[in-house]
C-alpha cells in the first residue's frame, strides 16, 4: 500500500514508477538493466500529460481523470493506435 493515500489518484503511472523503483533495487542501481522500465514510465507520464491537457484545452474537471475512467481512455487510445508489425 502506497504510503500517500492519494497516490494511486494523483498517478496515474504509479504502478510503472514502482517496477522501475523495484528494477534498481534488484539491480543495484544499475540504470543500464532498467531501461525498459523507464521507457516504459516515460511513456505512460507522456500519455496521460498529453491526456490531461487535452481535457485542460476543453474544459474538462478533472483534468486527470479519475481512477475508474482512465481504463476506458486507454483502450480508446489504442483502439486508435496503428498496428505496429
């Protein structure tokens, strides 16, 4: 359980923030052997910045949205997503 109650709501990438905490310390720090992990964060904090000015730039409250909704905006997102081969 997170230590901060709100975590899970205010990030939305708190479970990739963990694996990549998790990867450093089973690999003694080694960023070389995490980097998967971090592209992995780096990609989610992109996704929802991305998702949470577009609601911003419409009006929208919350601009992250809550926790339940957020499934729903990734599968939609990928729905749109090209195929990649």
């Amino acid at each position: 359980m997170p230590r901060n109650l709100n975590a899970e709501r205010d990030n939305p990438c708190l479970k990739e923030q963990d694996l990549s905490f998790k990867c450093l310390n089973k690999n003694n720090f080694d960023r070389d052997k995490c980097e998967f992990y971090f592209a992995n964060y780096n990609n989610c904090k992109e996704f929802w910045n991305k998702v949470r000015a577009d609601r911003r730039a419409k009006g929208i409250a919350p601009y992250l949205p809550p926790i339940e909704e957020r499934e729903a905006i990734k599968s939609e997102y990928m729905k749109g997503k090209p195929k990649q081969s």
